[in-house]
C-alpha cells in the first residue's frame, strides 16, 4: 500500500467517524423538578378561597332551614380540615429545610 492509498484510506475513515460523531445528540440539560412553591400559592390563591366559600354557601343554607347543630359540627370539622391542610403545607417548608440543612 503506497503514501496516497494510505493517506486516502485514512482521510475516508476520519470522515466516517465525523459523520457519526455528528449523529450523537447533545447531551440535554438536566431537570430542574417540581416548583412546589408556585403550587402551593396557586393552590392558596385560586383553589382554597373557591372550597371556603362552597362550604359558606352550605352553611348559610343549612343556617336558613334551622339546623344550627349541623351547621356548627360542620363548621369544627371544617376548621379542623384547615388546621390539617396548613399543616402539610408547613411541612414542605420544613421538609425542605431539613434537607438543605442536611445535604449542604
């Protein structure tokens, strides 16, 4: 094999290789996660003000028909149902506190 078949063969493999190095995508960026943050104010600002005033139209009807006793059993237990979803709320807060402090 003489200078020019080898060079020639050579040259040839190169740009094989090029052209399916080029064929390989790029690697993609990695994902950021879940915005908890955002859902959690979205879930605040828009969901629970709509739940709050279903259960108020509730209670002002069953308010209306005499059914104090409902209405006020309702009206804990509602309350408590708060006091639970705040809760898990704060544990995001928490929850990510404890890791960051633990992972720093």
């Amino acid at each position: 094999m003489n200078t020019t078949e080898f060079v020639t063969a050579a040259w040839s493999t190169a740009t094989h290789a090029a052209d399916a190095l080029a064929l390989i995508p790029a690697a993609e960026p990695e994902p950021k996660g879940i915005d908890t943050e955002n859902i959690v104010t979205f879930f605040a600002s828009n969901i629970a003000p709509i739940l709050l005033a279903v259960l108020g139209v509730i209670f002002i009807g069953r308010a209306s028909k005499g059914e104090i006793s409902k209405v006020l059993t309702s009206s804990a237990i509602a309350i408590v149902g708060l006091a639970f979803i705040a809760g898990a709320a704060t544990l995001f807060f928490v929850g990510d506190y404890i890791i960051n402090l633990i992972f720093e």
